[in-house]
C-alpha cells in the first residue's frame, strides 16, 4: 500500500525558540514534514521557492522583510498556503496580512493540537475561520479606518451569491448558511464556489475581507 504524500512546510520566525518548539511538533506527526526554518521574511521567501512547501508559517513582525510582504510574494508566486503567526491584542497589521493572500493565522500560543489542526485544514484548501479571535481582531483593525474601494465586483453577484458573501462575512459555516438561507450545504458549496471565483479571492478568508470592503458588512455587526 503506497503511504501519502506528507504535508510540507516552511517555518519562519526570527525566534528560534519558537521555530524550534513548532518544528518538534509538527515533525512529530506523521503526514507533516518540516522542510526548512527561516529567521526572517526574506529567508523564508527564499525557503519557499526552493523547496515549494505546502504550507508556510510566517511570523508578522520579522526582520528584513515583515511577514506581510513575505506573504504577499509567497502567495503571489507560489501555491503555498500561508498561516501568519501573531501576539494578541499586539499586532495591528493582522488584516494587511489576509488582504496580501493569508489563510488565516494563529496566536503563537497555541496549542499543540490546533498548530497541527490549523496546518492540516490550511493544507486541505479551507481558511481559519472559526476562532472568534479572528473576528475581533479584524473588527479591530478595520474600527482604525480602511479605505473601501468601489464594490463594482460585488455588482457581479446574484443576490443570493451576495447573501452567501454577507453570511460568510460574518463568519457563518457552510451548515450556519443552509439553515440561514434554507437551502441545502450543497448549494451553498456552489455559491460560495460561485463568489470566489467572480471576485478573484483563494479562499474564505479573503472573502471575509470583501464583505468588509465592499461596505456588506461594517465592523462590529
């Protein structure tokens, strides 16, 4: 019987400390492997192209080049999926960080389960989503001003599509949205499918971003 590919990835954070406890963890599951460390932004695009993980995580405040433009060019030029690692209540670039491509991102607290959780759900296409830290500290950071373009993509969508982005907005599961909108989890997998392919977005987080900007949804609600 042929074994599964592993899940590779890429750990970036100029604490070592951190790296090193990260990479024990992973490392010891057995469908994860840890390709390479970085201790900084630069280092770990260049881990990225070299060894084209499957997952990257990225520390958001590293020196020489800051998570978020690593993020930016990691997911501009590569597959990988990135987590970006944050503090609490300490970062304020938390939403530059979805915007630039993210899949979401954890409290460098975390526990073991959920760093192996989070890596496996980011791997498997899905976004982090769920933790309600994630809400707040993009309620947060948009309560500080974020300019909202023109919302002529969001004109693109049907209405229901449009009540699927606004649902997603705030954070609602797959099910959540079926019993809001009375439909089946099979059609809402076709809307949501459907409003991330007109708006151009990889995934649930950055739609999250769009229900923001394009006015959906304002913080708080």
């Amino acid at each position: 019987m042929l074994s599964q590919p592993k899940i590779n990835v890429v750990i970036a954070d100029d604490q070592e400390l951190v790296r090193a406890g990260f990479a024990m963890i992973l490392s010891a599951q057995p469908d994860i492997e840890v390709v390479a460390e970085a201790p900084d932004g630069a280092a770990a695009v260049q881990a990225v192209a070299e060894y084209a993980p499957d997952v990257a995580l990225l520390d958001i405040r590293m020196p020489l080049l800051d998570g978020i433009e690593a993020a930016r060019r990691i997911c501009a030029t590569s597959a990988t999926r990135v987590i970006m690692l944050t503090t609490f209540n300490s970062d304020e670039y938390v939403f530059d960080a979805l915007r630039a491509g993210a899949s979401g991102f954890l409290l460098k607290d975390v526990r073991r389960d959920d760093l192996v959780h989070a890596v496996r759900v980011v791997h498997a296409g899905q976004s982090l989503l769920a933790p309600a830290v994630t809400r707040t500290l993009i309620d947060d950071v948009l309560r500080r001003g974020v300019s909202r373009p023109v919302p002529t993509l969001v004109d693109r969508l049907t209405d229901r599509e449009r009540e699927t982005l606004v649902h997603l907005g705030r954070g609602l599961s797959n099910a959540e949205i079926a019993a809001a909108m009375f439909v089946s989890e099979h059609t809402v997998k076709t809307h949501v499918s459907n409003v991330l392919s007109k708006l151009g977005l990889r995934d649930r987080v950055q739609a999250v971003i769009a229900a923001y900007e394009s006015g959906l949804i304002t913080a708080g609600e």
